[in-house]
C-alpha cells in the first residue's frame, strides 16, 4: 500500500476515536448539573469580568460544538446547547473560550502569531494541494522538474503545518486558563474540576491528532521530493 495512504488511513482512524471520545464525554457531562448552577453564558461573562475584560460580548450560536471566540468582533459565540445549559461541560467549553478571549486581551504571543499566520495560511492551503499534486505527476515525466514544483508545494503546505502546531500551545493554554479560574472561583468543585478538565483534555486532543497528520504528511512529499534523483 502507497505510504500516502497508509498516513491517511492511520490518522483518519485516530482522528475518529479520539472525535469519538470527545462526543461522549461531552454528552456525559452535558447530563451533569453545575453545583454552582450557573449556565454557559453566566460562566462566560463573570470569567470575562473576573480578568477585568469589558468589551467582549457572549452571543449564542447555532449547532452542536460551534462555540468559539472571535477576536475580529470580540465576541465568545456558545452553541445552543453550552450558551442555556448549567451543566459541567458547558462551563468547560465556555470557560475554554474565555481563556481565548483572556489571551487575546493579554496579547499572549502564540495568538498573536497564529493571527498573524492566517492570510499566508488561507493562500497556501488553497494552492499547496494543486502544486503538490502537479508535482507527483511531474515526476514520473521528469524527475528534475517534479522534484521542484514538489518543493515549492511542500513549502507552501508547511504554512499549514506550522499553523497547527502553533495553535497546540494556544488551546492548551486556554484550557488551563479554564481549569484553573473555574476551580479557583469555586465554580467547579473537586470532582467537577476533573470532569471539565476531562473534557477540554479530549478537545484538545483533536489538535494534537491534526497537527501530527499535517507534520506526517509534510514529510512524506519531502521524502517523495529529496528521495526523487537526478
């Protein structure tokens, strides 16, 4: 079998476990009630306030595990089911996106850059398949041209990786932000702690499984590349 789709099929198997894993732990604590009883959209304005931020506003959106901030608008956007909800996943997820909100106010420097990556990113991932494409094809008519227009793909489609690595520090850190402030603000309490700690680790998870399947992948077209001769 092409090594290719040895990576793909490895990574998409891993990337639909861990998918869902996410899913049912996120239904569990969905089912479980917040001592503090207070809903997504609660948690995510007294965290907003709590780190003196008064210029995001929480608005509720539509789908299923949809939430995420917006740092154009300043905005935390909860799904339906986390912006109403009181339970222990909802403050995990709204707190996660807090923690995003609290980075961007902060300037924390991961953020930033991955900001700072998004045009160069949107034009590589939209020419990077093409180019690599034409470069495997290429080969098979001239090793010496193949090898090259491989390079410039592989280059272009290493902005992509390099994005997802850098988002890695950035959604782990916004989850321990959440971790910490809803156990310090007694929000969560002991076993609750754990259960949204639980959560946001498998979020997390989806990234770390994404950014090593982009890294893999990179490396196998600059394998075809450098090992191509002539």
């Amino acid at each position: 079998m092409n090594l290719y789709w040895i990576i793909f099929l490895v990574f998409m198997v891993l990337s639909l476990v861990v998918s869902k894993v996410l899913n049912a732990r996120i239904e569990k604590y969905s089912k479980i009630r917040l001592s503090s009883g207070l809903t997504g959209k609660e948690v995510a304005e007294k965290m907003l306030r709590d780190n003196g931020i008064y210029d995001v506003k929480v608005t509720s959106v539509q789908g299923r595990l949809t939430d995420h901030y917006n740092p154009q608008d300043k905005t935390v956007n909860l799904s339906e089911g986390v912006y109403g909800s009181n339970s222990i996943a909802a403050a995990a997820v709204a707190a996660h996106e807090c923690g995003h909100a609290v980075q961007h106010a902060t300037a924390y420097q991961w953020l930033t850059m991955r900001s700072n990556m998004v045009p160069m990113v949107q034009f590589g991932s939209k020419w990077s398949q093409w180019i690599l494409l034409a470069g495997m094809i290429l080969l098979g008519i001239s090793s010496f041209l193949g090898k090259w227009v491989l390079l410039v793909g592989c280059a272009l489609f290493a902005l992509t990786t390099l994005f997802s690595l850098i988002t890695l520090p950035v959604e782990y850190n916004a989850s321990a932000r959440a971790v910490a402030w809803l156990d310090e603000t007694g929000i969560t309490a002991g076993q609750e702690t754990e259960m949204a700690k639980d959560a946001l680790k498998w979020a997390a998870r989806t990234y770390l499984i994404a950014a090593i399947s982009s890294l893999a992948t990179l490396l196998y077209y600059l394998y075809l590349a450098l090992g191509s001769r002539r």
